[in-house]
C-alpha cells in the first residue's frame, strides 16, 4: 500500500516538478529506495529547470546504484504511468502520517530498550506529534456557541493578566490563539519589554505556565533579569556579591527568588529550530487548563527551519508564522514573538514604526493577530511607546512607557 503511494507521488512529480514547489517534502517520507533517489535527482535540479529532461540529464553527474540506461528506463516507467494530480497532496499525507507512526514505534522500541529521560522525551514528542497529526475536526460548532454564550452572559474571559497599563487600553491582549508580534530596532528592549511582561503575570497569577524560548540569551542571563525586575535592586549591586550584605535589598531578593521559585516558568536556551520550538510548546500547554500557558519567541528572526530544499529567508520565515499560527489555534493558546524591525526607519524623519518596517517577511503582519513596536521617544531617550499597528481583536493605539535602566522596568 504505502509502496504504490510512494510510486503515485514520485510519477506525479515527474510529470508536474512545479507540484514540488507548494510543499515541503523530505526524502525521508519514502521507504522505496528507487523512490528516494528519484527524488533526490529532481530536488538536485534547481527549481523552475526542473522537466522529465533536466532530471534524466542530472544522472550524468549524481552517482546512484543504476547504471543510465536502467535508472532512465525506470525514470521513464514512472513518467508513463497513469496517475491523478488531484490524489497528489492526500498521497504525502499520508506518507507524512506513515513516517510519524513508524518514528512512534521506533522511539518506543528505543525506550523500551534503554529507559532514559532522553528517549522518554522522544517518545513524548512522538505520541504528540502522532496525536495532533490524527486528530478529528467535525466542524460541529455547539462547544463553541455555549462558549460565547457564557462570556456574553457572565462578561468575556479577560484571558491572561499582564503589564496594567495593556489590560487597560488594550483588553484582553492575551486571550488564547493569539499569535503575537512585538518589534523593534536593537537595543530599545525588545526582551526587555516581554520580560517585564512575564513578570506581571507571574505577580499577578503563579499558576499560568510560561515558555520563554531564548534565542540570544543564556538561562543565566535570563534569570539575572528577571531577578532585577522583580527584587528591584540595581543590576550591578545585584552581581557584586555584597547585595547580602543591606537587609532590605536581601529581602528584595528572597522574595524574588520565592516568586520565580514557585512560578511555572521555563527559560529554553538552546532550543532552536521551529520543529523542537512546536514540540515543547504542544507537550506543555496540552497538560494546561484554558487561559493557563503563554509562550515567548525571541526572537523570530533566528529561529531556524530545517527542510530538504533550500529555501529563501522570508520563505522560512513565512513557514514559522504559519506554523505558529495554527498552532495557537489548535492548542487555543497565545504566542508571543518578537522581531527585528528593518535600518530604513533609523534614516527617515518619521521615526514610529509601521507594518512595512517588519524585517524580511510580510507573513508577519499576514499570520499574527495582533503587531505591536517599541520605539524611543525622540524627545525623551527614557521614554518608550509601546504603539498595536494591527490589532484583529481590540483597537490600535499607543501607550508611553518610562524606562528605568537600572532595574529594565517599564512603568
């Protein structure tokens, strides 16, 4: 079964390569080893060159276990036959749902051997991956009318509380399935400002399950942060080893311990690419009741995409909003990402932000449900406006923010 699937893709794309350019599809999915080297002769010849043609011509420089006239035979056998476009994209559905099952069994085969927490978390990941892959929409829409129904009777969720001054110009900015985009040059506090974020919500409810995704920054950077947020002791007395030594700031700093202590907070530093990203952020808020975990990117720009063709920049990053996206909407979630906005700003009068400012990519101001920048007031460099551009749910708008250095706190 899963061998003449195979065989359908491969005569598909022989016919139609441009098929290949509307998805993204690994050498990996197929367990036909004359499958795979077709495949890997046709992904070998750039994109808009690729005909029946090109690709028996790339068989002069690409070594592979036939011999011309064989491998061209079967090229040829493929071409001919009779296949439907229109079976083409169910056909690597289900080769994709193939793969994830048979990397299910096999990290449960690898765990069954040797139980360490590693494989445990390979086949966590698998069981999710497989889940999510098989999981029934029906399109009923009763759960969802009662839902409404409630919020209009006893008041919308107010979803997840952060920083005042956002609740109350902005309501509800952090109700689930919200994908979030928060930009800004270097250096005007893009981590800064989700940081301060994170805290608020830790203060104002420790149950809500946070991962924060550190893409620039260590752990330890990150905690040292978010330790000065919330003891409020200046950063350099905080790392001079005498901090201990003034009662008051020690109790600042215990207390702050305590909070992050007890908080469900995780700090990832060396989780990189958008597929380990989704993993972690699919295992932990599926264990999270409604309105009990948020997530931070920071920032998009460096997360990384693993795929089998080249692919442009903005393409990647096209693929990380999408997948973001639909990931808040099936897990019901918000995701909070930041990105870097382009140098043109720096050199026009006009120095607020717009949409066209989004480095790299117009998927951004597509697929998020609300953007926001951070910028400097011109007039006062501790003042910082926080200005929504975009905004599905609520209003646009501006609010200023002070920022005090010492303690990386926006008030």
């Amino acid at each position: 079964m899963i061998n003449e699937i195979e065989e359908r893709v491969i005569a598909n794309i022989l016919r139609k390569p441009s098929l290949l350019d509307s998805i993204d599809i690994s050498i990996n999915l197929f367990t036909e080893q004359v499958c795979k080297d077709i495949l890997k002769l046709v992904l070998a010849v750039k994109p808009g060159e690729r005909s029946f043609y090109s690709i028996y011509n790339e068989l002069s420089t690409t070594s592979n276990d036939y011999d011309s006239a064989s491998f061209y035979a079967k090229l040829n056998s493929f071409y001919t036959r009779a296949v439907s476009e229109q079976t083409f994209y169910t056909d690597i559905e289900l080769l994709k749902q193939n793969k994830i099952k048979d990397t299910l069994l096999a990290n449960l085969a690898t765990y069954h051997q040797y139980q360490t927490s590693a494989n445990l978390d390979n086949l966590l990941t698998s069981i999710q991956n497989y889940q999510s892959f098989n999981d029934s929409d029906s399109g009923d829409l009763t759960e969802t009318i009662t839902q409404i129904t409630q919020n209009v009777e006893k008041g919308a969720t107010a979803g997840i509380k952060t920083n005042p001054k956002i609740e109350q110009k902005f309501k509800h900015f952090l109700v689930g399935s919200k994908l979030i985009c928060i930009g800004a040059r270097p250096g005007v506090g893009k981590t800064a400002f989700c940081l301060n974020l994170i805290c608020s919500t830790l203060i104002h409810d420790p149950s809500v399950h946070i991962d924060f995704f550190s893409l620039e920054m260590n752990k330890n950077e990150i905690l040292t942060r978010l330790m000065v947020m919330l003891s409020q002791v200046n950063s350099n007395v905080l790392t001079s080893g005498k901090a201990l030594e003034d009662e008051s700031i020690s109790k600042r700093i215990s207390q702050a311990t305590d909070i992050l202590k007890q908080s469900k907070l995780r700090v990832y530093d060396s989780v990189t690419s958008l597929e380990g990203i989704l993993a972690k952020i699919r295992k932990n808020a599926k264990l999270c009741a409604k309105n009990k975990y948020l997530a931070f990117v920071d920032y998009i720009g460096l997360v990384s995409v693993s795929s089998k063709r080249s692919l442009e920049r903005y393409l990647q990053l096209g693929k990380i909003t999408r997948e973001l996206k639909i990931c808040t909407n099936s897990l019901n979630i918000p995701i909070i990402v930041t990105s870097q906005l382009n140098r043109g700003i720096e050199f026009r009068q006009e120095k607020e932000p717009q949409l066209s400012d989004l480095r790299e990519s117009g998927s951004i101001e597509q697929d998020c449900n609300a953007v926001a920048f951070l910028y400097r007031d011109s007039n006062n460099p501790n003042l910082v406006n926080f200005a929504v551009k975009k905004n599905r749910e609520g209003p646009l708008g501006r609010i200023s923010f002070n920022f005090t250095g010492d303690t990386l706190t926006f008030v």
